[in-house]
C-alpha cells in the first residue's frame, strides 16, 4: 500500500507562533481519514500542506508521491481537489453554477476566454448531479444557500478526477437539514471504492460521514492520536484535545460526543 501523503516532522512557523509542530502523518490509498480538533489546532494549516499550497518551516511533505519544495506545485496541485472556505470566498458572484464546476479543469475560479471540450461539460453535469444540484446549473453562485454553495464547490472539487479530495470544514454555518444532506452525500463519496482518498475536516464529531476509516487528533498544533477511528475517537482522547470532560457515542454509523455530567 503506497502513501498518499507523507508528513514528516511537519513544522509551520509564524513568528512568534507555532502553528504545526513536529506533525508526523501518513495516509494510504483506500483510506478516508477525518482531522478533528478545536479550533486553532492546526487543522486548515495542515490541509494547505497537503493540498501544495504551503510548504512546511521545518520537516518534509510528500504529496502523492512528490515533494514539496522539489516539485512544480502547478503541476502537482490538479490532482489534488480541495474544497474551502477561502477558495469559495474567490469565486465570482455571478458566475453561474455549471462554470463554478467547468472552471475547475483549468484551475481558474471565473470563466474567461477558456475552450472546454464537451467531455468538460458533460463531466460537470454529472457532478452537479451527483451532488443534487444539476438543476441549479445555470444559477449564479452568489445567489446559492449555503448548502447548495457546498455541495457545488465539493463538485467542483472532484472536476479534475484527483486521486487525493481535501475538505475543510465542509458543514461549517449549515443548518442542521443541510449538515445531513451534505454528510449523506459524503458518506455515499466514501463508500465508492472509486472515490479518491478523502481527507476531511472539522471540529464536530457529528459531522463525520459512515464510511470514513482513520482518524488524526490534533491538539494545540502536534498530534494528539491518530489511526483506525474506532481506536482514536475515545472519551479519553477527545476530552483530553478538547480540554474538557465529553462523552463519546457510536450508533447508526455516526458519532456523537457532549459533555460529560458529574
């Protein structure tokens, strides 16, 4: 089993502060990995390591295969699908749903002078689909709920066929309907052998989707744990990385964690 990504003694350093700190971690072909924590943990940091676009102060990152530092990130960066706050925060207001997701094949966030062949067109047809948002397709995002805006940019995010899919926060400022669409869309992701390697982030552990395997905690900026989630999502260890007493709960193939009550 060959390693997707390879983190070895990752440091990111921002005078005075450490943000990661010494992170060691590695994920496999086949793997769908969750990356909890509180917030400041690290979490975003860590995804812009593994997505090309930061390179580590300290240690080294092995992204499929390629080494940062050595590698032409341009080159690197479409086989790597990333969906985030701040990539969604780039794309125009009034581009329409269908070209947020057709746009991805270039790596351009607003359509231009690009000609697209009508395998593009069809390919972002299908992942609207796939994600229940085909009938949006000439909406403009701006015009998007925050559902529908998530959905299309996970879409988008797959545009490229990558063989490794980053999600930062995907549920984040979801009402609780919307949460359970996207994490029913997730978990159908994760299910399909033919999906890449997910990596998914966030601070709810209610947010997990059934069908990811591996879990890595962090904890002020370093790993706290990290491995098969049943072994890791423990009382112990997440109310020690959060700071306070929780209770943990598995049923139905998600997680559930609160306070724990004297």
């Amino acid at each position: 089993m060959s390693a997707v990504l390879d983190l070895k003694g990752v440091t990111v350093r921002r005078h005075p502060k450490t943000i990661l700190d010494a992170v060691d971690w590695q994920v496999n072909e086949g793997e769908r990995w969750v990356v909890l924590g509180r917030n400041g943990a690290g979490k975003t940091t860590l995804l812009q390591i593994a997505s090309g676009r930061m390179h580590p102060t300290a240690g080294t990152a092995d992204v499929l295969g390629e080494r940062l530092g050595r590698v032409d990130v341009f080159e690197l960066r479409p086989r790597v699908g990333l969906a985030s706050a701040a990539l969604a925060d780039r794309i125009p207001a009034d581009e329409t749903v269908r070209d947020v997701v057709l746009t991805a094949a270039y790596g351009v966030t607003g359509r231009w002078r690009e000609a697209y062949e009508d395998f593009d067109t069809e390919r972002a047809g299908d992942l609207l689909a796939a994600f229940g948002v085909d009938h949006l397709a000439d909406r403009t995002f701006g015009t998007l709920s925050e559902g529908e805006r998530k959905r299309t940019q996970i879409a988008r995010a797959l545009m490229t066929d990558p063989e490794l899919l980053l999600l930062d926060e995907p549920a984040a400022g979801l009402d609780l309907g919307g949460r359970e669409e996207l994490v029913g869309a997730l978990a159908e992701l994760a299910g399909d052998p033919a999906s890449p390697v997910l990596v998914l982030v966030t601070h709810h552990v209610e947010e997990i989707p059934p069908g990811f395997t591996h879990l890595l905690l962090l904890k002020d900026g370093a790993v706290h744990s990290a491995g098969p989630i049943r072994e890791v999502l423990t009382s112990d260890n997440l109310s020690d990385a959060f700071g306070l007493p929780l209770l943990v709960a598995h049923g139905g193939g998600r997680w559930m964690a609160r306070a724990a009550r004297p």
